[in-house]
C-alpha cells in the first residue's frame, strides 16, 4: 500500500486560525514598537546635535546655537515657516559671528549642520527656554538656566507610546526622562 503524504484539511484550517490569531496579537503591538522607535531615533539625533553644538562652541572658544527652522535656511523669529517652539520642521547649529541675537545671519555666522524635518509624525516641542534657540557659550554653557523639549508620536497617546522628555541644563549637559503614561506632550 502506498503512503500519501501531505496536510489534512483540519490540519491546514488550524494552522490557519493559529496564524491568524498572532496576526491579530502581533500587529498593534508591533505596530507600537514601530512609533516608539522613531520617537527614540528623533529623540537621539536631537541630542547628538545638542552635543555636538555644545562641544563645537568648547573647541572654537565662542557661542554656537542650535535654533528651530521650519526652512532649513532662517531661524527663530525670522522663520515665519515655524511656530515658536516646535522643532519638528528641522533645526541648524552655526557657529554665532554675527553677535548675540540668536538669529542666523548667513553672510557673518558659520553654518555647521543642517537636521532635516523630523520623519514619521514625531512632533518635537520646547518650553520657554528653548522656544526658538539653544546657545552655548564658549565653556559650553547654555545660555538660560535649563530647557526642555518633549518628543511624542503625533495622535497617539502616551499610553500607548510613551513620549520622552529632554532637558538641557545650564552646565550645557543633556538628561533624558519618559514621558509618564497619560502625561502631556507640552513641557
């Protein structure tokens, strides 16, 4: 007698409904992780721009500036293309030439990164502090007592993906903290 091989039909209408079901399991959490991951990610780049700002402003001996632009080419107050405090839409650092008005001035100041749009519905949003600009002097200080910037997935509760608070301290040092769950996306 010869042996068949292959699935019954039961068996193939259980591996179904078992795949199924981690499909319906997996694909919000998964989903989730995603949102968190590009949270981190703006949130990282964000800092490393900070960093580099501020180690930039130690090794030339003068104020460099890390200022919210919704062009990518003007800064704060002259970037009608971006509301105070929302650094979603890009940000520049350049070295400050042109004197203490927190403006980038392209014939005078150093332009040293450019940081594209944050992707993937992030929204990035300061306090007071740092509503427009964050300077560091030449011992790499920064320019105010401290700022604070709050990192969230755009629509999404912080239930479900928990937002990140950044801070940057007068010393020029930056600290990081979650977001509680439910907690606001406003620092």
């Amino acid at each position: 007698m010869q042996q068949q091989r292959g699935f019954t039909l039961i068996e193939l209408v259980v591996t179904l409904v078992i795949a199924g079901i981690i499909l319906v399991v997996g694909v919000p959490n998964f989903r989730n992780l995603i949102q968190r991951n590009r949270v981190a990610t703006e949130v990282n780049r964000f800092i490393s721009h900070v960093q580099f700002a501020r180690s930039e402003s130690i090794r030339r001996g003068a104020t460099v500036t890390l200022c919210q632009s919704g062009t990518l080419a003007l800064c704060g107050g002259e970037d009608n293309a971006a509301a105070s405090g929302v650094y979603e839409k890009g940000w520049l650092v350049y070295a400050d030439r042109s004197g203490p008005s927190n403006n980038y001035d392209s014939t005078e100041d150093v332009l040293l990164r450019v940081a594209d749009p944050a992707a993937g519905e992030i929204t990035m949003r300061a306090d007071n502090n740092g509503a427009r600009w964050l300077s560091f002097g030449s011992r790499g200080e920064f320019s105010g007592l401290h700022a604070q910037l709050a990192f969230c997935h755009d629509g999404v509760s912080t239930t479900q993906v928990p937002g990140r608070l950044v801070t940057v301290h007068a010393t020029g040092r930056t600290t990081l903290e979650a977001i509680a769950a439910g907690g606001s996306c406003t620092p």
